[in-house]
C-alpha cells in the first residue's frame, strides 16, 4: 500500500513539473521595438536586462537574423560591452546602423541574451525602411526659379546631402551664360568646396548676378557637386523681366525756352525707353510757375519698347502777370516702375505789342518837347 502511494505521488510531481513551464531567469525589454527609419540611418534602442533569480548572472550578447551589411553595438555606462553582470536590472544601449544600399521593405532580426548556465531571452525588433537606400549625392534646392530685373541678385537656398558610406570633399562649379558671376557661399563664407560627412548634409548659398546688359529672357545655371566616385548635378532658373530706365529730353537736348509773358509756347518732349523691359502707361505731367498752364497733347503714352522713345507736345502758358526774367517747369515721365523729370529754363521777355507802346509813348515825348521848343523857345 506504502509503494503504491509513494509511485502515485511520484508521477503526480512528475506531471506538475512537466506542466508547468520554468520561468525565464532573465528577460529583455524596450517598449519601442517597431521603427520607420530611412537607408543610412542609426537606430537607438535602451533595453532594461532583468534578472528574475536571487542570484547573479553573468549576461552575453548576440543579434540573430541581422540582415546583411548591417551593424550594431551594444554598450552599457558609455562603453562597449561583451558581458553584463546583473544583480536586479541593468540598462544597456543598442545601436543597429542601417546600410545606405537598401531596398525599401520590413526587416526582423533579435537580441539574444544568454546566461552562464545557458539560458537565454529575446527580443525581437521590426524596422521599415521608408524609402529605397542609394550611394549617392543629392541637391535640393528650396526655390529653382526665381524672377527679378537686370540688376537683381538670385540667391538660391540649396542642400548637398552625401548618401554614401564615405565623407565626401565636394568640388562645386557652376556653367552660366556667358558674363554672368556664380558664387557658393557655406556659414556666411565663399567656398569652391565643402565637406560632407557620410550621411550628412552641407546647408549652402548659391549667389547668381547677371550681366548689366542681360535681355529679359529666361536664363539655366548648371551647378555641380563632384565628390570621389559620387557626384549631384542640378539646374538653377533665373527670370529677368528686364531692367526698367527711361530719359525724358527733347529732340536737340536742348532743355531752354523763350516765352512772353502772357502768351504760349509749344515744346516737344521725347521720352525714351533706355532700359531693357517695355515701359506701359507712361504719364505726363508738369509742375509750373503760379498761374502757369501745361497742356498735352496726350497724357499717356501706352507702351514704349525697349530702345524706343516717343514724342509728347507740351503747351506751355504763361502767366499774364509774369515779369521778365528766368522761369523753371519740371516735366515728369512716369510708369509704375520707373520715372524721369526734365527741368525747362523759361526765360520770359516783355510782350512785343508793349514794346511798340512804350516806344510810341517815347517818341511822342519826342514830338512833344520839340513842339514846345519850337513854339515858345524863341520868346
């Protein structure tokens, strides 16, 4: 009876241990174990080792099912580790670098912590690559085109970015139309190079000034980024509208004029387009003397093409109270981009009826002494 008793609880315990499974002596965790990233980047995981046995155990690591050309590092207190000893809990600091020749897809692959009796934990991580990984360099430019007049400055906010394993020493160059100036500008200084560490990107300034006879026109600047068996290219865009100038003269240049008081005179006025963009909608106006007139023949001129001028008459009265003597008119051109002014030196002289009255009335002052000699002087 003793022997059987002792056979059934025997297998009883038997059943039990095998039933219940041994709990794991040590555990990994991170709660970040899923990540997007992109090709070249570094992955920073902190995961808590513990330890659930009374006693102290001497941890190794190994990743298992890392992809090809892919690297990690494990350290712990700012150094690189092959063994922890874990009393409780310990930290240690994972660094998986991704290669930057990568298809775009999900990757699996696990921490294995292994103790001194052979037990081991796992812990599995998933990363997603965004997008597909090249060796290769890039520009990006903030704004390619960019508009302005002939004597703008293009400035254009670009970015090199080194997609490869390798710092790159960047040589930049620049294909402009003729006459026009390139210049590459890194932290405020003019640089033909820069620097660029693996994965890492230069912030540069890329300063386009155009001749000072550029036509408007749309202009293509090359830029290039050669590095060591890498190199980026891209096209920069400037827009020249045109520079806008006029000059307002007339047809001998001669900027003089005689008038009598009271009356008009009739001056012809050229306004000429000397920039290199069609003027539209020019006006004329004139700022006179008090209790002058100015009078047009047309006010506005509707366009004026580059190199081209056109001519304005100007009626010009004078005041009928107006002396004799030295006057200035300013005459004024004006576009909603530019304007010109002429100053008019109007000299004013007496009225020539009042000349013939004055000399009238000293020739009768003639005849009159001569009466009043001859009559009385013999007397």
């Amino acid at each position: 009876m003793y022997k059987k008793l002792l056979t059934t609880t025997l297998i009883f315990l038997l059943s039990f241990m095998v039933a219940t499974p041994a709990v794991a002596q040590v555990t990994l965790y991170t709660p970040y174990t899923g990540m997007a990233v992109t090709p070249g980047e570094t992955i920073h995981y902190t995961v808590d080792v513990m330890n659930h046995d009374a006693g102290v155990k001497h941890v190794t690591f190994d990743m298992q099912g890392l992809p090809e050309g892919w690297s990690y590092q494990i350290t712990s207190g700012g150094n690189a580790i092959k063994q922890l000893s874990v009393r409780d809990e310990q930290q240690v600091n994972l660094e998986v670098t991704v290669p930057l020749e990568i298809e775009q897809d999900d990757y699996r692959f696990s921490l294995i912590a292994t103790d001194q009796h052979g037990e081991s934990a796992s812990l599995p991580f998933l990363v997603t690559l965004t997008e597909e990984g090249t060796f290769a360099t890039e520009w990006n430019v903030d704004q390619s085109n960019l508009q302005g007049q002939t004597d703008s400055s293009f400035s254009y906010s670009a970015t090199l970015r080194n997609r490869t394993a390798e710092e790159q020493n960047y040589a930049l160059t620049a294909n402009a139309p003729d006459g026009w100036s390139v210049q590459f500008q890194s932290g405020g200084d003019n640089v033909t190079s820069v620097s660029v560490e693996p994965n890492s990107e230069a912030n540069l300034t890329i300063d386009v000034t155009p001749p000072e006879n550029a036509s408007a026109d749309t202009y293509e600047i090359g830029v290039t980024a050669n590095g060591s068996g890498t190199k980026a290219e891209t096209t920069l865009e400037a827009v020249i509208t045109g520079a806008y100038d006029m000059v307002l003269t007339t047809p001998n240049g001669n900027l003089h004029a005689d008038i009598t008081s009271g009356g008009d005179r009739i001056i012809d006025l050229v306004v000429e387009n000397t920039g290199t963009a069609p003027l539209t909608n020019v006006e004329l106006s004139a700022q006179t003397p008090p209790d002058w007139e100015t009078d047009f023949d047309k006010n506005t001129i509707p366009e004026i093409k580059p190199g081209e001028s056109a001519t304005v008459k100007a009626t010009l009265k004078a005041s009928d109270e107006a002396i004799a003597g030295d006057y200035v008119t300013t005459f004024t051109a004006s576009a909603s981009e530019t304007s010109a002014e002429a100053d008019f030196r109007i000299s004013v002289e007496t009225s020539t009826l009042w000349g013939i009255v004055g000399i009238a009335i000293i020739l009768a002052v003639v005849w009159g002494l001569y009466y009043i000699i001859k009559k009385y002087g013999r007397r």
